[in-house]
C-alpha cells in the first residue's frame, strides 16, 4: 500500500497550522479524508490560490477552515447553493464543497439533487459520520438502523440515506464512495473527481469517534475504522427488495461515470448560438 | 452619437425598468426563483443578461437563489435577486450572512401582504419591517422605497452602489403596484450614470487581514484568486477572518459592524419634502401611499391646511435627522400605510412628544388621497381645539 511517505506531499505546506491545536476530536475520521483531498490537489499540482474550499455548518463545515486557501464557510445546508453562484461567477476557480451527511442531505437536500442535475464542474465531499456530531449526537438521514443518538434513545428506526445512488439518480456525472482506512484510494478518488468536468460526487465514510462510536460502544478510533466496511453496518446487508432504502451493500470506488454536458460550457455555448441566431434574423 | 451615450424616455414596467437598471449599474449575475409579483424581474434579467456576457439562473428555491447570488458576489460579480414576502422570508439567515461577512448583494422584494401566503397578487406594504429586522441577531441592512418606475431605475442603481460600496446587502422594496406600473422613464446615458465598484484589495498577501479597518472602515475585499487566500465565515470573526469569542474582540469588530452605516449617512440618507417648512399636519409616506399623500396634501393646502409631507426614499436606516427638522411646526403626524402598521412606529419613536396617527389598509387596496385628506381634516380640527 502506497503511503503519503512515498510522496512529496507534506499536508503541513497546505494547512493553516498557525490555527491549531484544530478542533476535531481525538480519532475523527475528518482529518484523515481532508489529508486525502489535499494530497489529491498537491498530485494535480492544483494551485491554492486557484482554489475555492465552500463549506457548510458542522464538523465538516469546519474542517475547511485549516486549508491555506480561498476557503467559505457558509450557512448549515447551503454550502452548493454558495459554490454555484461562485463557478458560475467565476470559472477559472477549482471550486471544492465540504459537507455532511446532515449538511448535503437533510438541510441541504434540495440543493445536492439539483446540482447534481446542473452538471456545473466541481466537486462535492460528503464526510459521513452517519451523526450531527457538533451538536451533540442526534440521528441523520445516513445513521443505521438501530443505532442510538440523543435523539434516538431507543435506537433509530428511520430509512437510511443512500447518499450515492440519491446522487447517481439526480444525476452527478461522477459518484464515488471510499473509507477513510483506504486512505491512498481515497486520494485517488479524488484525483478523478477533481479531474473530471462535471459535477462530481465523493462520499466518505468517516468515523464520529468521541460521540457516535462511544454511544453505541463501537470502539476506539482504529477499532471503528477498521470496521467501517463491515462491522458497523450489518443490517445494511439485509435484504435490499424488503427494506429498500436501505442499500444492500457500501460499495466503494467510482460508482458512476457517465459524460454529459457541463452546466457552464453548456450555458455559455447555448447563449452564444442562440445570440447568433437571434443577431441572423434580425439583419 | 450613439444609442447608449443618449439620454433615452422608455415606457416601462417598474419591474422591468429595475432589471434595466440592474445591468446598468453593472450587475451581470441574477440567481431567482419564480414568485408573484416579482417574476417579472426574474423575466428581464434573463433576456438581458446574456446580451452582456452575464449570468441568469434559475435555482431550486429562495435560499439557494441568495446562496448563489453571494457566492457570484463573493467571486467579485456584481449580484442580484428578486423576491416576494415568503421569499424574502426564506432568504433571511443568507442575507444575515451577507451582513455578517460584508458581502455586497442586492435583493429586490416587489412587496405583498401577510401573515404566509397572503394575497400574491394584491399590493400591500407588508415587509418593511421584516426588512429591518428581517434576519436573526442584531442586524445591519440598508433598504430603498421607491415611488415611481423612474425611482424603481434610479434607486436601483443607486443600491448597487450603496451595497458595493459599503459592503452590505441593500433591499429594493417595491410595491406591486409600482411594480407592474408601466410609467415613461427616461434612461441616463451611460456615460453620465454613476457606478460606483467595489474597494478590492491590493497590496502584500503576507499577513493579510480582510476584516482590519485602514482609514475606512469599511475593509477592501479580497477577490479569490489575487493571493490573498482568506477565509469567509458566519461565525463572529476577527479583523483575521477566522472566528473568534475573545469578548473584547468581539466587541471591537461588532462595534465596528453595527455602527459602519453610521459614518455613511451623508451616502445613505435619502427623502422628499413636500410643502413641510410650516406644516401642522406631516405625514410620513413611502412608495405607491406617498403618491397618494401628494395629492391629499396638495388638496388639503388648497383647503388652506398647512399640510405636508416627508417621504423617505432610504426607508433603512431611516433618515431621523431629516424627519425631526421637519417636525418644528408639527401638531399631528400621520403615517398611512398599506399594513397593519409598522413604520408607525420609527416615526413615533422619532417625533417622540407629537401625536402620531396611523392610518391603515390590510384589504389588498392602495389608500386613496381622499382617505387621507379626510384624515387630515379631521387631525386639523383637533389640533385647532
């Protein structure tokens, strides 16, 4: 397994260190999957003056902060409705969003699915903890099944979220899903997503550690990442046709890949043409 | 000489003579969502963008239509939207934003009445206050009343120019009527219009502070992409950018944020005096009720009533001064609105020691000049006794 110690990257030459200590918990994932996105744009070679880092409210919301860039953190849910208004406004920005799992799918719901539909070139990451961990614990639309929460003292009975296939429907023209475990091709995921034209989709598999985890007594940090994949989920392999928001299985990697117009390419092309046509008729 | 460096006279929709004047003052980014009786602003900047290299989009809802327009405008595009009052409400905690992290935008809100839903197609003066104190936490806004569709132009652009200046969002608020108005507007030519752009920042990257104050007190803003590499947060922040709950930091940069319009009055203010040097009976009127008040109080001096009126055209932060050096021979003042009143109580606070009277419509009707010459009679008399 390729580890950042084989590479020139230095996550220090990309983080405000003059912030910290930060205030992510001992053993959030957070970190892990912000190490991969930085190392994903140091591989590209993606300047920071050049990038755009929009985030919402939570603990995802926050972890923007420690990138050295043009970074925005925004209203709780809102953070794609910014990002939007900020490529459209501005093309030449590599324009990035960081989110939750109750940022990009319960408050800012409507924003994910539209987005997604647009197709407007960037990149979106949802780090899902499954919880609302900055405000104490409570049930998102991705926390599974049975799960307990502040509020869900009896364990949550509500359907789960599958945030890749709501995206893939909607229409992001790249979807993927990664652990943080799988650090290197988490990086790689990245790598795609950043590179491709359109609106690309990542959801991270990230850990809540301090409020989740020790709620449902799912370990230590490294215990919960290690069963991320299988040990914290095994209702999630239930059967799919009796419960069908559930999803049958966490696939990871790229799950979608499909080439379609990008929103601004295609704006700008439809209002030339149409400029043209319009200037013809009227000579 | 050509077309655009002419003054030209247009028949004009208010709403339209608004997104005219928008592209004028430079505004080349419109983000909306569809709503009775401003959808015809949405209308216009969508054909007229294109021709000038903009950008209109329709979004998903209210919120994501000001979540993009200060996403543009933090991407250093000159932005707008329009709305109604359900929007307007749905738009608050992002304005809140804007005025927390000084990000200029203006927001038109062609008005109606309440609570909810109320009648989207009938003229009512319902949102002034929820202009004021519209979004959660104290507030810092500036918002234009105007009263003809040569207004609706004009104090459009002038509220670009506030908001770009001064770095905070300006509220448009138009009645329906004035709105769908269609009334002879003459366009300045390009050359003699003032357009006022934003301060940006120049100068070393290193230690940066966009909050910190040089000689202004409003910061030059970072434009993304120049170097300066900041951060943009609703959290309560330092002079750095990066929140902050130091008390006495805090105090310093809220102190500064709340107070910033105060140093900008001679910029800000703006009103109309008729006949108010030796007016007993003032009345305070906005938008479409002040054209109303015009004429009762042209009536009521032909009557031989010293009436007057003062309308303000920036309704916030409402122009005080002026309204207390027309208060001198006051015995009555009268605030018709179409609401169930609220400027009523500025303008009571304001003329603290003279009577102030309302005088109301909540039924979807304009008040008429008749209502309100009558009430001036009737205001006259008591006075008299």
């Amino acid at each position: 397994m390729q580890g950042t110690e084989h590479s020139d990257f230095d996550i220090r030459d990309y983080l405000r260190t003059d912030l910290f200590p930060h205030f992510m918990c001992p053993g959030c994932g957070h970190g892990i999957a912000l190490r991969a996105l930085l190392w994903a744009l140091h591989e590209l070679d993606i300047s920071m003056n050049n990038l755009a880092l929009v985030s919402g409210i939570g603990c995802s919301g926050r972890t923007a902060a420690y990138v050295d860039t043009n970074t925005m953190h925004v209203t709780h849910g809102r953070p794609l409705a910014f990002a939007t208004g900020l490529k459209l406004a501005r093309p030449d920005l590599e324009v990035v969003v960081i989110t939750g799992d109750g940022d990009c799918l319960a408050i800012g719901g409507n924003h994910l699915i539209h987005a997604c539909r647009r197709n407007l070139d960037m990149t979106c990451v949802m780090l899902n903890n499954e919880v609302y961990g900055m405000t104490g614990g409570q049930v998102s639309p991705t926390t599974s099944n049975d799960r307990f929460t502040t509020t869900t003292p009896l364990g949550n009975h509500e359907p789960v979220f599958d945030a890749c296939e709501l995206a893939t429907a909607a229409g992001a023209s790249l979807v993927g899903r990664e652990i943080t475990l799988q650090t290197p091709s988490l990086k790689d995921l990245f790598k795609t997503a950043l590179s491709h034209r359109g609106f690309s989709f990542v959801e991270v598999i990230s850990d809540c550690t301090e409020i989740y985890g020790r709620k449902n007594d799912l370990g230590n940090s490294t215990e919960m990442i290690l069963k991320q994949k299988s040990g914290i989920r095994p209702e999630s392999y239930g059967n799919a046709v009796e419960h069908p928001f559930r999803p049958g299985d966490w696939k990871t990697g790229i799950l979608t890949r499909v080439e379609r117009p990008e929103y601004g390419d295609s704006y700008r092309q439809h209002i030339a043409t149409k400029q043209r046509a319009v200037k013809t008729v009227t000579k | 000489m050509t077309n655009s460096a002419q003054h030209r006279i247009r028949n004009l929709q208010g709403n339209h003579a608004c997104a005219l004047a928008a592209v004028a003052a430079g505004c080349r980014f419109y983000a909306g969502y569809p709503i009775t009786p401003s959808s015809e602003v949405a209308e216009r900047m969508a054909a007229e963008l294109p021709r000038v290299g903009g950008t209109f989009i329709q979004m998903e809802d209210e919120i994501a239509s000001m979540g993009a327009v200060l996403g543009a405008s933090i991407g250093g595009i000159k932005a707008m939207t329009a709305t109604s009052g359900p929007g307007f409400s749905l738009k608050q905690e992002n304005l809140g934003y804007a005025m927390g992290a000084e990000i200029p935008c203006v927001v038109i809100n062609v008005m109606r009445g309440g609570p909810s839903t109320g009648m989207p197609t009938r003229p009512a003066q319902g949102d002034v206050m929820q202009a004021r104190w519209g979004s959660h936490g104290d507030t810092v806004v500036i918002a234009l009343v105007p009263a003809s569709v040569a207004e609706i132009y004009s104090q459009t652009v002038r509220a670009f120019n506030l908001s770009e200046q001064l770095r905070v969002p300006v509220i448009v608020l138009i009645d329906e009527i004035i709105g769908h108005l269609v009334e002879t507007v003459e366009i300045p030519a390009s050359d003699t219009l003032v357009v006022t752009g934003r301060k940006w920042a120049s100068g070393p990257a290193e230690d940066f502070k966009p909050y910190a104050i040089n000689g202004s007190d409003i910061p030059a803003m970072p434009r993304p992409g120049a170097g300066y590499r900041t951060h943009i947060t609703g959290l309560t922040h330092a002079e750095d950018g990066f929140p902050t709950q130091d008390p006495a930091v805090v105090a310093r940069v809220m102190t500064r944020l709340l107070g910033k319009l105060d140093h900008h009055r001679d910029l800000i203010d703006c009103y109309e005096t008729v006949a108010c040097d030796d007016a007993e009976i003032l009345i305070v009127a906005y938008g479409i009720t002040a054209r109303s008040a015009h004429r009762a109080v042209h009536q009521a001096r032909a009557q031989g009533l010293a009436a007057g009126l003062f309308r303000p055209v920036t309704l916030w932060p409402f122009p005080e001064q002026a309204l207390r050096s027309v208060t001198r021979c006051a015995q009555a003042v009268l605030v018709p609105e179409m609401n169930g009143g609220q400027l009523c109580w500025e303008v009571d606070r304001i003329c603290a020691g003279t009577p102030v009277s309302r005088l109301n419509r909540i039924d979807g009707e304009s008040i008429t000049p008749d209502q309100i010459q009558q009430r001036i009679i009737e205001l006259a008399e008591h006075a008299g006794h």
